[in-house]
C-alpha cells in the first residue's frame, strides 16, 4: 500500500506543482493533468502509427498495351483507344 502512495506522490509531482494545500483536491487535479496526458499521448501514438503505415505509399498505375506492360518508367502513356 505504501508503494501504491508514494508511485502515486511521485506521479503526481510529476505532472506539474501542487494545485491546492488540500490533499484530496490536489489528488483529483493531478488526475485529471494524468486524464489529459493519457489522452495526447494516445492521440500522438495514433498520428506516428499513421504516418509510418503511409510512409512510402505511392499509387501504382500499371500500363498495359497491346497485352504488355509497359511501366511508366519508360515512357508509357495511358492510351484507351485500341490499336488496329
């Protein structure tokens, strides 16, 4: 019980200074300064995971003509008409 109190003294120093001279307040302060922080962590680690997951993301467009693929790379153009 005593671990508990003093990891909850530590974390509540942590989060910024004392907000009241009553214990109780002060622990209800910290909690919601605790409430807040969980929050944009959470929204921060959504956000990164987002960005690595679109990291390297580019559209693909296949070129096809006359049945071969041709890559744009190369000069191939998008061409819907069908060649005779």
């Amino acid at each position: 019980m005593k671990k508990q109190k003093n990891a909850w003294r530590l974390l509540a120093k942590a989060l910024g200074e004392k907000a009241s001279k009553c214990d109780k307040e002060a622990d209800k302060v910290a909690l919601i300064r605790l409430l807040m922080f969980l929050s944009i962590l959470i929204t921060n680690c959504f956000i990164v995971a987002n960005a690595i997951r679109h990291w390297n993301d580019k559209p693909e467009i296949r070129l096809i003509i006359d049945g071969n693929y041709v890559p744009s790379e190369f000069g191939g153009e998008i061409n819907t008409q069908k060649v005779l």
